[in-house]
C-alpha cells in the first residue's frame, strides 16, 4: 500500500490506473463498497487502483467554516480507506486554486496526466470542477475524450442508502447504535488527554479528558459504553471497555464547557496525559442529567459502570 501526499509524489511511470475520487467522511459502508469495487475492477484489469482523498475538506476552502462536523480525523480516514484493498492512496491538499479549475482541466491534469485514469469509479452524486459544474455525466463524456471509462455508483449497503448526513443527525440524536451500523463500526472520537478538574478521580472514577480534534462530529451529550483506545508507545495496541461521558457535568457549580471523558472500567493505574487517544462509541446509557447530590451522582455513575461492563462483554454483531 502507497501512500502519497500530493500529486507531485505520484509516480510518472506507475503505468494505468483504476481511480475512485471523493472526501469519504467517515468512509462508511457505501463509501467502502466504491472502494472495494474499484479495487476488485483494478485486479481483475491487472492494474492498479488509486484512492484520491482531500485535505482539508473542500467545504472549509470555498465557504469557510459550513463545512460539517467531520466524522473521521484525516489519519483515520487514511488508515479506512488503506484497509480496504487498494493499492495508493493520495492525499490532496484542498486549495483554492484547485477549487477553481474547470472540470476539463481537473480531469486532464489529476486524472490522465498525473494517474493515467483507465477506468473512474465515483458517487452516483460526485460533483467535481469550479463550482462543482462537473458531475458524473460530464466525466464519462471527458472519459471519451481522454481514454478512460466511468462508473457511478450509488452509496448503498446491503440494500440501504447510506449518507455521511444521515450518521450526523444519528450522532446528533445520540444513537450511536444506527451510526455504527451505517459506519460499519463504532463511530471514533479522536483527541489528547489534558488535565480536567479531576473530579472522576476524586469520586473514584478517573477519567481520561480528551481535547477533541477541530470540527469533530461528537455525539449528543449523554452517558455511553464503548472503549478507550490507544496506540502509544506507552500503551501500544492498547483497548480498554469504558464507560463514556459526553457533557457539562450539570451536577457541578460553575459547570459549562463541554467534554468528552472516559473511565476505563475497573483502570485507576493509567498514566495517559499527553497522549492520543480515541473513544469508540458502542450503545447509549442514559441522558445526561443533573443531581441532586453527588452522592446520587456517585450511585448513578456505579450503575453506568456496571451497564457499560455488560454491554461491552456481549458480543454486538453489524447488520
């Protein structure tokens, strides 16, 4: 597996191509069947296939800050799509002087000149060019000039449609159970422990605080099961059950801003400040609420442990 950052390290003599083209936030099932499909189409050409991806998204370029909430991390897309069977991955860095070329000149110059396109499998939707005036469409008929075929593809599943929105509003609703069935795994937050008020250790249940990455898409404030995951050299390949809190920890004066925190259940021996970590999103416990006390807070937060151990101790099957 290749990976490039940039065009510019792109071989001249890597000879012709299979290519697919798009953000792929999330790389979700539909997403994973384009994948899949122009790498098995690459294969049974005895050519290579290439994924080209953009950094940042196109969105946060043309119309600064609408672009939405982001449901992988750059890395993490990465590590997706390479686990999927392809042979490079390009990372192309979203400027906005490629968001004004023409569609012909894009074509021209990523695909025929720079990856020698045989065959592009793209969204049913794709858009591509200087306003997005570029559909799929229009790429066949460039395909004809250039010598190369073209492919769309609906983003389906097992039947389903599947859209990067749909998974946003299911994370907005805290169902991450629905989101992870269109993700085709848990839905992952990224971040680095930083040093919070510590009241989790003071009660008994220390938690890793994340400072999520920007533009992060986090579920709804709640209380959920999942896991603490890290891959350090202090904690390498590292996965713990966890019982997750998203919110302002209501039951606090002075309370506000907003966190992501993790108990690795039955873990009071970690040393994680400074390092990156990610919660894994497995099913929802509760709502977030405010107590009375922090002796109800404290009973309520032992049953969130007890719950969350068994939730991660059954098997869970994507269907």
């Amino acid at each position: 597996m290749r990976r490039w950052n940039g065009l510019d390290e792109v071989p001249a003599d890597g000879g012709r191509s299979v290519v697919t083209i798009g953000v792929f936030d999330g790389v979700h099932r539909g997403h994973q069947r384009i994948v899949g499909t122009a790498a098995e189409e690459a294969r049974r050409r005895g050519l290579r296939s290439v994924v080209i991806t953009f950094d940042p998204h196109p969105d946060e370029v043309v119309r600064p800050g609408t672009h939405p909430p982001l449901l992988a991390s750059t890395r993490r897309r990465i590590e997706l799509l390479e686990g999927l069977g392809t042979d490079a991955v390009v990372v192309v860095p979203f400027t906005l002087e490629l968001s004004k070329m023409a569609p012909d000149e894009f074509v021209q110059s990523v695909l025929v000149d720079r990856l020698h396109a045989a065959h592009v499998i793209v969204g049913e939707d794709f858009r591509f060019g200087h306003k997005a005036k570029g559909n799929v469409a229009l790429l066949r008929e460039l395909g004809e000039k250039y010598d190369f075929t073209t492919a769309g593809m609906p983003l389906v599943a097992n039947g389903d449609t599947i859209s990067s929105t749909y998974i946003r509003q299911r994370l907005d609703a805290g169902d991450v159970e629905a989101a992870a069935l269109a993700l085709g795994r848990p839905h992952r937050v990224e971040g680095v422990v930083v040093r919070g008020h510590q009241r989790g250790r003071a009660l008994g249940f220390p938690t890793a605080n994340l400072e999520t990455l920007p533009h992060t898409a986090i579920p709804a404030d709640g209380v959920y099961a999942g896991w603490l995951v890290c891959d350090s050299d202090r904690y390498p390949g590292f996965r713990w059950p966890a019982a997750i809190s998203i919110g302002t920890n209501p039951t606090f004066e002075g309370a506000g801003e907003r966190t992501v925190e993790a108990y690795a259940l039955d873990r009071d021996d970690l040393d994680l400040y400074g390092e990156h970590m990610a919660v894994d999103f497995t099913a929802r416990i509760r709502d977030t609420l405010k107590f009375d006390s922090v002796d109800a807070l404290v009973e309520a937060m032992h049953r969130d442990v007890a719950r969350a151990r068994e939730i991660t101790s059954e098997p869970r099957t994507l269907r």
